[in-house]
C-alpha cells in the first residue's frame, strides 16, 4: 500500500494535525502490532502521545478512511443464545 495519498490539485490539510507521511509511519508502527486486536481508542492515545494533545474521534476514524482501514467487529450473539449449543 503506498504511504502518501494525494488528494488531487489542493491538498486541503493546511491545518492538519500531522503529514501525511507522519499519519503512515504512526499506522505502521500501529500496523506491527499484527495479531492483536487493535482498539481506536488504543491508537488515538498513540495519536495524542505524538502530537501532544487531544484529538477527537473524528480524526481518528477519519485518519483510517484517509489510508484505507477498515473497522472489523466480530459477529455478537444474542444475550439469551446458549453458549453451549453454539458452534466454532
């Protein structure tokens, strides 16, 4: 996956809290951390360690739309299902 996105004629982060290079070094540090579940609220405190302050979740969310993640959940059961007769 390449690491820098442009975004066409204006790069429109004038007011960006990091690059974009920044943003991928940051994920594939993230990213080494295979085989573990990765929570967004584990990688915004990442996020905050680096810059130095704050951020919402919108930035974070919008940081993985910006280099293609995607959110992956485990199917859920429901609360009166038995977990006795559930099958693997």
């Amino acid at each position: 996956m390449a690491c820098v996105k442009t975004m066409g004629r204006s790069q429109g982060r004038a007011h960006s809290l990091m690059s974009l290079v920044e943003e991928c070094k940051l994920l594939k540090e993230v990213e080494a951390l295979l085989g573990q579940i990765l929570i967004h609220k584990d990688i915004k405190g990442k996020i905050e360690l680096k810059i130095g302050r704050e951020v919402s979740d919108d930035y974070v969310w919008d940081l993985f739309k910006r280099h293609n993640w995607k959110k992956k959940v485990p199917h859920g059961s429901h609360p009166k299902s038995d977990e006795s007769t559930r099958q693997e």
